[in-house]
C-alpha cells in the first residue's frame, strides 16, 4: 500500500510509463505494470488521468476519426450582395 501522498504515487507511475524501458504504454499496460509492485485506492484513475495528460502519447497517439474529404469550393454567386439597413461594417 503507497501513502497518500500524491507526488510518490505521480512518481511510481512517471516510471512505469515515462521511461524509455515501459515506451509509453496506454492505460492498461501502465496499470498493469504498477501492479506487479504497488497499489492504492483509485489507482486505475490516477493511472487514467497521468497517461490522459502525456504530451507525448496525446502527440503520438492514434486517430479515431475518419480523415476529413477533399475541400469543394462554393459557387460563386451571379447577384449583387447587399447589406440589410441597420448593419454597418466597423
């Protein structure tokens, strides 16, 4: 059990994530790894949020999205635009 002292517990999951022996694993391995040795309430979540606020695995990390399309351009109007009363550019 590590005691409740929030730059130890930073600091045992800093090592089982950050070095370049661990690489940078998700949630699951980094949990894993601090398991083998320590455990605290709420590990998993501080776990979660350590490797949520990594600069290098939100940079490196993958995209869930599908890619945007190719850009289409809009016609370009045969009228005049003209303004409404009232409405004044500044």
């Amino acid at each position: 059990m590590v005691p409740n002292i929030s730059s130890i517990r930073e600091h045992i999951i800093f090592i089982n994530h950050s070095i370049p022996l661990a690489g940078h694993p998700g949630v699951a391995k980094t949990f894993e790894l601090v398991t083998r040795h320590f455990w605290w309430q709420c590990l998993h979540a501080d776990v979660s949020e350590f490797v949520a606020r990594c600069d290098t695995c939100q940079k490196a990390k993958s995209r869930t999205q599908k890619p945007p399309g190719p850009l289409q351009s809009l016609p370009i109007p045969d009228y005049k635009v003209t303004r409404k009363k009232g409405l004044q550019s500044k």
